[in-house]
C-alpha cells in the first residue's frame, strides 16, 4: 500500500474534511487503488513528451484572452441569491479564524 | 557610571550586533476597466457585490479568461522594472480555504512567472547630494486575481459573523516579489517609494494604499553581522502605509535580535502588524504547514507574450524618474536634490518644465517650484491638479522678475495674491499699484530724503564706527514699500552718501576759506561723480572716496581716540604699533587708488573720508603733512586732494578738512 491513513487525514485537513475512521479506512483503499490504476501509465516512456495541463496547447494567442470592457455585473439581489446568511449586501459567514 | 541603559540604547546596541536582511512582496492593482478573468468593473467603493458574476463568484460551471489590458500593463512595468519577460508563462492554482475565496483557489502563477530577475535603484540616505545608489534585485513579477474584502468588525453581530464583498474578487494584480537585497528598514521604504514612483509614472496602477491598490508584505531576518548565511525569516503582513511599513520592520528587527541575543531561536511563521499595540503577533497559522497544492490552472492556457507584443509595449514606456533626473541635471543645470524632487512625480516634473521653458531660467523656475509653488500647496492641503496657480500664471510671474517689474522679494506677495485668487502676476501687479522702482532719478530722490531725515546715521556711517548702509536700505525700502530695485538702491545708496560727505566738506571749506561753492549736479561717466561751481558758476568736478581700517586696526585706533590703553597684544602687533603710521598708509593707499581713474574735463578734486577719528586737529594736521609730502612725489589726477576727518575732541566742528596736495 502507498497511500497511508496519515496521507488520508492530511489531505482531509487540507480540504476541510472531518472523516471518521471508518471514512478514512476507505479513503485510503480507494485513494490507493486509483493511484495504482494511474500508475500503469509509468509503464510508458514520457521522458521526451512535454507535461500537458491544457487542451488547446498550441493555441493562437489571440485565443487566449479579452479585451478589456466592462459589463455590469448581476444585481446584488441575484450576486447572494445563494448565500445561506446575508446582511448589508453581504454574504454574512461565521466569524473567521484565521487558520 | 551604573545607569541602567534604555531600551533604545539597548535596541542600538543591538542594531550594531546584527544585521537586518529584507526582502519585500509588493501587490499592486493593474489599471483596467474589468477585472482579470471577467468582464465585472473594478470600480472601488460601488455597493457591495454589485460588481460579480458567475466567474468572480466562483459558481460551477464558469471559466475564465484572460483580460489583455491586464497582462499589457504588467508587462510594462515589468520591463520598466529591468525584468526579463517570458515569452510564454503559466497561469497555477494556489488551493486555501478562506470565506472571501469563493472559488476555494486563487488563480495564480507559480513556477512559470511573468517575468524575473529585474531590479531597480534606489538612493539611500537623505541630504543634497541625494545619498548612496544601490541596486535592488527583483526575482519575479507575475500575475494573479485579488480575494474578496472579509469585514470583521462594524456590525452589530460582529462578534459572531465576518460579512464578505466579492467586488475585489477577480481584481487584476501585479506580485513583485524583489530579492533580499535591503539591509534596513529605510531602504525597505526608499524601495517602496521608488518602486510606486515608476509605477505612477508608467501608469498602471494609481497605487493608493488606502483603496488598498498598492499593498506590502515582508520577509524578515536577522544575522550577525558578517555573517554570510541568512538567518531564519518571518514574513510581517499588514505593511499597508509607509509609516507602518519602517515601524513594523523596526520591531520585527529588534524582535528578532533579542530572541537571538538571549540565545534564543526564530521561528519561521507568518507575524502580523497590529496598529494599535505596534507589535508583530505571530499568527494561529503557525502549527499549520502551508501546503497550497498549486497545480496548472487547467481553464487557462498558457499565457504566450511575443517578441513583437513585448517590443509594442516597451515603445508605450515614458521617461522614468531616473533618466527624468539626469535630464533635469545635465538639461537645466539643477542640483541632484532638487531634480529629484522636481521628479517626484510626473506631474510636478510636467508643471516644472512649463515654467522653465516659459520663463527661460530654470534654476528660478526650480526655486519658485520648489519652494513657493510647493510651500503653498502644502499649507493650503491642495494636489498639484488643483493648483490656482497654473504653470503659465507661474512662467508669468517670472518674467516680471527677469524683466525687472518687480523685486524677488515683490513677487513673493504677488504670488500669494496669485495663488489666493487665481489672477495672472500681471493683473495683480497692476492691481496692487506695484511696480518696481528702477527709475535712478526716483530712487535717489528717495535716497537723499532717507539720509537728509538720519543726520546721526550719517555721522556714525562717515565716522566709521559702523556700517549703516544695511539701516539706510532698510529706510530707503520703507519709503517705497519695498518697490525699489534693491541692486539699485545699494549703488545710489553708496553715491549719496558719497555727496553728503562732499556738502559736509564744502561746507567748511567755504566757512574756512570763505568761497561758495555749492553742488550742481551728479556727473555721468566719464565726468566725475560730482559736479560743483563757485559764485560765478564755474563747474568743477569732485571725486569722494572712502577708507577703511581692518578690524583691529579700528578697534585700537578707537580704543587710542577715546584715551583707552590698547591692549598689550595689539601693541605688539607691529602692523599698528605706530599708529600714525597705520593712518598715513591707509590714507595714502586710498588717494593713490583713485588716482588710476581717468575723468574728462579740468582734473576734478579728490575728498577722501577718513573714517576713524583722532584725538585733535593737531594730530590729523601732522599725518596730512607728512601724507602730502609723499604724494609730492606721484603723478595725480586731481587739481586738489583733500582729507575729511571726525575729529573727536573740538567743540565746534565735528568735521575738519585737511588740504593734503
């Protein structure tokens, strides 16, 4: 096995996630299972291939981007229309801990 | 001496021990309509959340892409700052959770930046000579969206809730992450304020700190000094104001350098400036490892920048402070200190060069700028812009200076006039009746009145016990509300003291030797100064000149005229142990002086105004021999040379004449 139950909980740590310890056995065979289903693909020679993060990589340039106009955003009504809490015009969260 | 030493001796002490080593992170907002990766404005101060869409919201679903403007305008402050642009960088995720993120990542560029290895000047130091050049490294510059604003204090259910206002979300901004190349809190801010003088004169940020357009953070350790290897670092957040950003870096330094004096160890952690204790706090974070997971950004391609593109953006660099300076120097002949003052800011720079080129002197174009200009934007709390006084106005009222209207002096109250009303240096001059007095006949009328009014003055300046020339311009400036043209004054000045040495003599020459010869009127060159006649109307001219005896020469002398002993350092001086013989070559120099002169017309008279006084006419009687019988000897100009002394003890006359050829 590769991925440990240490691996687990960091990661959940990172994302914010509380697992309980059954949750966590599971994430740790699964985690592992995909990584070791990934790991086939070291199986091939990449040494001369370049790492690709995007589709589209020889694009033109003028695909990648917009000219700078402004377009009015949603009304403030509709911009926290999702927001559990709100008060001011604002989305309204718990008192933030930084952390 | 067992003092107990204070906390700054000991900071001191310290500052001696180690050394500071600083490195700075700098955002800045990019100028633009809309924001980096959507079309939302990025107005500040509009209601909150009015300025957001599906993308700066972070909703599911909605993509990026990439604003141009954004990428133009930190490509030219990366060219601007020395930095090598990369024809192809890479946009990446930094993962962290925090309300004001909605997206749960910051879009960012991590390994494949913008731009690297740039670096700037900055003059340490302050004083005239604009301090010591230094080189600051710059490692990177690239791009990234702003988070939201989190507000945690203000609302009524503030202790329990933080509000958030994704309007900043998805603000383009520049990171310009420079080396750790500062070695003290006041090179941190020489570089900062350097760092935002380009950036306003290239224009693409307004970096306002209170807006929160130009922000700080900073790396900070210390080492002993020689030492080679770095120490361990904090970085110090919240440096959003210059004031704070040399105070925060001075507890951080002197933080640190007492933990390692005790022999203690520094923590890396992320501290924050708190304003109202003036304190670093370490923050919670600490236990936590940053792990930001940064990954490519997957909805963005990799932002290419061309050759050409690069080329097209460095055309659109204007003038920078440096080389602006260089040119005020070598161009206008102005100081280092005051072309980097007058290069502040574009602005003033602009405003500078209008008056100098309207008025055509720099060096008073730089003065007026500098001192008035400036002085009255000062107190009256007002920007350049807003100005009463366009550079025009200025140029306007310094050409009524060079032209001679009115005195420097003058044109200080015309210009606050000026500056008070708006009105042109010429309307104010006109208004106000001033006009500089330059007219010679004007200006001696006043100057005879003045001394004519001063008889004492005049006693005490011919008497030579001390100088009132300063008191008769004063008088003279009074009398014309200080519209006379000083330079002018000094000379008639000069002249009419001259005369009225000249009345006083022939005053007693004609009580003397019963003649009547009275003044007519002021000679001009080639003539003499003066021009007598006799009874019958017979012109002659009159020479008067002045002689003066050295300080100690004077001092004795007086000490000797008024019965004191002199002291016995000054009768050894052998320069004056005998002292007649000090009068005779005082007065024979001062005759033989002004004999080089050569006048038209029958050889003119010479009266020479003896300026110390001796005991009694015998006395003066004896040198004016003895000078006499050595100017027999020379060729002289004049038709007559004669002496006029304050003598001390005669009742009668306060003046005697000697005739000395």
């Amino acid at each position: 096995m590769r991925i440990t139950e240490k691996d687990v909980l960091y990661v959940a740590a990172l994302g914010n996630l509380e697992l309980d310890a059954a949750e966590t056995a599971r994430f740790v065979a699964d985690l592992d299972s995909i990584l070791s289903y990934v790991e086939k693909l070291n199986e091939l020679d990449t040494s001369a291939v370049e790492p690709m993060a995007q589709v589209l990589y020889d694009a033109p340039e003028t695909l990648t981007w917009r000219d700078d106009h402004e377009r009015p955003g949603f009304p403030q009504e509709k911009s926290l229309a999702n927001a559990p809490e709100r008060g001011a015009g604002q989305f309204k969260v718990a008192k933030v801990i930084e952390r | 001496m067992g003092a107990t030493k204070s906390t700054a001796d000991i900071l001191e002490a310290l500052k001696e021990k180690y050394e500071p080593v600083i490195g700075l992170e700098v955002h800045v907002q990019l100028l633009t309509r809309s924001k980096i990766f959507c079309a939302c404005s990025t107005r500040f101060g509009d209601p909150p959340n009015t300025n957001t869409c599906p993308v700066c919201l972070g909703l599911p679903g909605a993509l990026p892409v990439l604003n141009r403007e954004a990428v133009a305008k930190a490509v030219k402050a990366a060219l601007a700052l020395n930095c090598r642009v990369n024809r192809l960088s890479r946009f990446a995720r930094k993962n962290y959770f925090y309300p004001d993120l909605p997206k749960g990542y910051q879009i960012s560029q991590f390994d494949q930046p913008l731009a690297e290895h740039g670096w700037i000047v900055i003059r340490t130091g302050e004083g005239p000579q604009g301090g010591i050049e230094k080189r600051i490294g710059i490692t990177r510059l690239h791009l990234e969206e702003d988070a939201g604003k989190s507000i945690h204090d203000g609302y009524p259910d503030s202790y329990e809730k933080t509000y958030v206002d994704l309007n900043r979300s998805g603000v383009p901004l520049a990171e310009i992450v420079s080396e750790p190349d500062l070695r003290s809190s006041e090179e941190a801010y020489d570089y900062l304020t350097r760092l935002k003088q380009i950036l306003l004169y290239l224009g693409v940020s307004d970096c306002n700190m209170e807006e929160g357009s130009l922000r700080c953070d900073a790396n900070v350790s210390v080492r002993p000094r020689g030492q080679k290897e770095f120490g361990v670092k904090t970085e110090v957040k919240n440096l959003n104001s210059f004031r704070y950003l040399q105070r925060a870096l001075d507890y951080e330094i002197g933080r640190q350098a007492q933990v390692l004096d005790g022999g203690g160890k520094i923590e890396q952690e992320t501290r924050l400036w708190n304003t109202q204790t003036q304190r670093t706090m370490g923050m919670r974070s600490k236990e936590y490892a940053h792990d930001y997971r940064y990954f490519p950004e997957p909805d963005l391609l990799p932002l290419v920048v061309s050759e050409a593109w690069q080329e097209e953006i460095r055309q659109t660099i204007p003038e920078l402070p440096d080389a602006k300076q260089r040119r005020f120097i070598e161009g206008y002949g102005l100081s280092t200190y005051d072309a980097e003052v007058l290069t502040a800011t574009q602005e003033l720079a602009g405003y500078y060069e209008q008056v100098a080129g309207k008025s055509g002197d720099a060096k008073l174009a730089a003065n007026w700028v500098m001192v008035e200009l400036l002085g009255a934007l000062n107190a009256a709390g007002k920007t350049l812009a807003e100005s009463p006084v366009s550079p025009e106005a200025l140029a306007g009222l310094l050409e009524l200076i060079r032209d001679g209207t009115v005195s420097g002096k003058m044109a200080k109250g015309v210009f606050e006039r000026m500056f008070a009303g708006g009105a042109s240096a010429r309307a104010v001059v006109a208004e106000l009746g001033l006009k500089q007095i330059t007219d010679d006949d004007e200006i001696r009328r006043v100057v005879r009145q003045v001394i004519a009014a001063n008889p004492k003055q005049l006693d005490q300046d011919l008497g030579g016990k001390k100088s009132l020339e300063g008191f008769f311009v004063g008088q003279v400036m009074k009398a014309t509300r200080g519209q006379a043209n000083p330079p002018k004054v000094n000379e008639l000045l000069k002249k009419e003291v001259e005369r009225a040495a000249a009345d006083i003599f022939f005053t007693r020459h004609n009580e003397i030797h019963s003649t009547a010869y009275a003044f007519v009127r002021n000679g001009s060159p080639p003539e003499p100064d003066l021009i007598y006649a006799d009874k019958a109307g017979k012109e002659f001219g009159v020479e008067v000149t002045r002689t003066y005896l050295n300080k100690g020469e004077a001092k004795f002398l007086w000490d000797k005229a008024r019965k004191k002993q002199g002291s016995p350092q000054v009768w050894t001086s052998g320069v004056i142990s005998q002292p007649d013989q000090v009068y005779e070559g005082t007065l024979l120099n001062a005759v033989l002086a002004k004999g080089q002169k050569i006048y038209s017309g029958a050889p003119p008279w010479l009266i020479v105004v003896f300026e110390y006084p001796l005991g009694d006419t015998s006395e003066a009687n004896m040198i004016a021999n003895s000078v006499a019988a050595k100017l027999k000897e020379t060729l002289s100009p004049f038709a007559q040379v004669w002496a006029l002394w304050q003598v001390t003890n005669v009742l009668t006359a306060q003046y005697e004449i000697f005739r000395l050829t």
